[in-house]
C-alpha cells in the first residue's frame, strides 16, 4: 500500500466523524466479522474454544483505546473481570507453575485512563494491576499492547513496575520505532515476555523508520536481540520472510518450543496458524471483541491492499 494511502487511512481511524458514519453502514457487522470475534463476552468465549481445540493458543482484546474519562477507564477494566472470569471458567488441563499459559489477555493502556490528564498513567496502572491480579487468580497470562510513540515511555515504565509483583506480565515493542532496539536490549533479561511486531500507527520520520525495507530490518535486528536475550520472545508477525528467519533464529539459539511462541491476529493467515501449530510450534492468536472494532479495523485495512479491497467490495455490492 503507497504511504500516502496508508497515512490517509490511519488518520481516519483516529476521526470520530469517519467512524459514526463508517459503524452506521448496515453492510459493517459482516465484514467486521473477518476480524472480530465478536461483540460479546460469550462469542468471544466460544471463539476461544475453537482455537484451542485446534491446538492454538489466544490473547483476548477488548476492543477501546483512547478513554476519555474515569467511567470508560473503569468500564473497560470491569469487562476484563467479567472476561477473566469467563475465561478462568473454562474447563482445562492443570499448567505448571511457570510453564506457557494457553490463555491471555491484552490490554490497551489507553483504554485504562492512560491519557486522562493529571493522573492517568496512576489510573491506567492501577487498573493494569488489578486485571494482573484477576488473571494471577485464573492462570491466565496478561500482555500490554504497544499504542502510538507518544505513551511509550509511560506504557513500559507501567510494565517494569507491575512485574515487581507479575514477573509474567508481557510488553509490546514495535519495530519501526528507532528507540525499539535498544529496547529489546534492556528488555531481554529472564522471565521477560516481548511481544515483537512491526507496529500499526502512523509515526512521524523523527522516531519511526517510514520506509517498509528499514521496518522489516529493524524487525530482524530486534527479533535476534530477543532470540539471543534470556526472555520469551513472542514473534508477531504474518509476515513469511520473518517467520522465516524466526525459525532458524530459535534453531539456532537453541531454543525449545516452550521458549518463544508465534502470534498473529484472528481471522489473518488461519492457514498459517495451523500449519505452524501442527508443525509443533506454540501459536497464539490476538482475539479482539466488543463494540468499539473502528480503530482496530480501520489499522488492518491500512495494512494491505488486500483487506481494503475486500471492505470497498463489500461496500458497493459486489
Ligand atoms: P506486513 O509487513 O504487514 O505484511 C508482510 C506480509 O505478510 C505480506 O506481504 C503478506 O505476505 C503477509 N500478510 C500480511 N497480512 C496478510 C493477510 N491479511 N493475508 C495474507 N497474508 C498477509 N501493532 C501495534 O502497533 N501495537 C500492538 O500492540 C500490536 N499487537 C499485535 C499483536 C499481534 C499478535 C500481531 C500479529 C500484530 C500486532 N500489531 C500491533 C500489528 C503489527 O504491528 C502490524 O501492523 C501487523 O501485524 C502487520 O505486520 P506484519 O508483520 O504482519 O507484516
């Protein structure tokens, strides 16, 4: 997708007006469908359980970002009980202390008050904290997504807090943000759960390679820094070419299966997914739900060509 294109859909995955014009579109549930699992803790629940009985693992996202008051802020961390809860309900094997969770959570510290002025990186990690309390609870594993450059700084400082008492908890790095290396390095030490990916917001060329070539290489350079580091990379890419180099990088590290997993989103390359699992690999799906899918949505579209193709053909008919 040209970098025009792809800046314009980003921008309008950030407009309120877009997006009350875009959910309003009667055709929009059906094709949300492709990627959202939902709108319901229930539907997520029951997607969840496919994907386990086909062997993959999940991290469920309740889809929100960007909250603008404490109710939303509080709102969404119920949801997480309510979806915890649902999740620690579900019948299966005993997992070894330490041993890699089948089920996960993701949040979104934007969605936790992270931007409510004053004192919102307090709220969000009090939150954070109580959604990693709940799952400690229900032997599930919590990982924090990685949102625009601008609450990077407080998003892992949040992190590095919270695994004084959560040592689990994962973090995401993106790989187009210049600092990400350095992050890797700093961030790769035993027990650390890293979620790489390349990154899906539109960044300004001051802190972001804007050039897909130098993303893809920086990716490769974090993804060695984490395979070589102590932790637990988490490769999340759909990417052929890093999943790929990812494979040699393990075998070459001397890495077991339960030493890094695979991750891609619901509904994105499932073939893949199989293939990878019934090769043996760990694999996780990224399950979103809920109402508010526009952002999420609208960053896949920005990603390929592909996926807006199939959104303007649904949209005239064809
Ligand atoms: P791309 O460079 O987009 O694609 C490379 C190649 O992958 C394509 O050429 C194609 O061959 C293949 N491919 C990609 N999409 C498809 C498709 N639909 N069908 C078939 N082939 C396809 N971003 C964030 O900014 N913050 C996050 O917290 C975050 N969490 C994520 C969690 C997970 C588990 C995953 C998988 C992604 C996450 N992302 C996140 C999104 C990520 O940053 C990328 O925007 C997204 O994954 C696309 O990048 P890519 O690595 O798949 O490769």
């Amino acid at each position: 997708m040209s970098a025009v294109l792809r800046s314009t859909m980003l921008a309008a995955a950030r407009s309120p007006r877009l997006e009350r014009t875009i959910t309003r579109l009667p055709l929009s549930r059906a094709v949300v469908a492709r990627f959202v699992a939902g709108t319901t803790t229930e539907e997520v629940v029951r997607a969840t359980e496919t994907l386990l009985r086909s062997g993959r693992f999940v991290s469920i996202d309740y889809l929100g970002e960007d909250t603008s008051d404490l109710a939303g802020a509080e709102a969404t961390l119920a949801q997480y009980r309510t979806l915890i809860a649902a999740l620690g309900a579900l019948p299966r094997s005993e997992v070894a202390p330490g041993a890699v969770r089948p089920l996960e959570v993701s949040v979104k510290l934007s969605a936790l008050g992270q931007a409510l002025p004053n004192d919102g990186h307090a709220i969000a990690r009090e939150h954070a904290r109580q959604i990693c309390a709940a799952a400690e609870a229900a032997g599930i594993w919590v990982t924090v997504d990685a949102e625009d450059h601008t609450t990077t700084d407080s998003t892992l400082a949040i992190v590095r807090e919270l695994r004084a008492d959560y040592p689990w908890l994962g973090a995401v790095l993106q790989a187009y943000l210049r600092r990400t290396e350095d992050d890797c390095r700093a961030m790769a030490g035993p027990g650390s759960r890293i979620r790489l990916c390349k990154g899906a917001y539109d960044e300004p060329e001051s802190v972001a390679f804007r050039d897909k070539a130098e993303v893809d290489a920086s990716y490769l350079r974090c993804l060695g820094v984490l395979t070589a580091g102590a932790g637990y990379p988490m490769i999340a890419s759909h990417d052929p070419a890093v999943i790929t180099a990812a494979g040699v990088g393990v075998q070459a590290a001397q890495r077991k299966t339960e030493e890094y997993e695979y991750q891609m989103l619901y509904g994105i390359r499932a073939e893949e997914q199989q293939r990878l699992a019934a090769a043996g690999n760990h694999v996780r799906v990224y399950v979103p739900y809920g109402d508010q899918w526009y952002g999420y949505f609208m960053r896949r579209l920005a990603e390929r060509p592909a996926n807006l193709g199939f959104f303007l053909r649904a949209l005239v008919g064809t």
